[in-house]
C-alpha cells in the first residue's frame, strides 16, 4: 500500500515538473495534477478495499465449508 502511495507523488511529481516546463507554472496545471493524483490514490485505495474483501469472503466461504 504504502509503495502506491509513493509511487503515485512520483507520478504527480512528474507531472508538476512536466507542466512547468511546458508552461510556467500557474494554478490550473497544478490543480489538473492535483487532480490526477487524487484519482489515482482513491483508485488504488478502492482496488485494496475490494481485494481484502474479495481475500476475506473466500477465507470465510473455505472455513464454512470445512465445519
């Protein structure tokens, strides 16, 4: 979890950096990659959620069928 989250501030990182580059940096680029980086943590943050319930269901389904 914590290597997305790292992962994603490098991303959004990268496009900050990028933006100022391409244009001097001003507020829509920023909060466009600010938005970028919200997206991408919230999507990550979903996708362990539906895991860890996906894993405990089948754990709960293995122990209802042994007893």
């Amino acid at each position: 979890m914590l290597f997305y989250i790292q992962f994603s501030f490098w991303i959004y990182n990268v496009i900050v950096s990028m933006s100022n580059n391409i244009i001097p940096a001003n507020n829509f680029q920023l909060a466009k990659a600010e938005v970028l980086y919200c997206m991408l943590i919230s999507e990550t943050v979903t996708k362990w959620r539906w895991m860890i319930r996906l894993n405990l269901h089948l754990l709960l389904k293995e122990r209802q069928q042994r007893n």
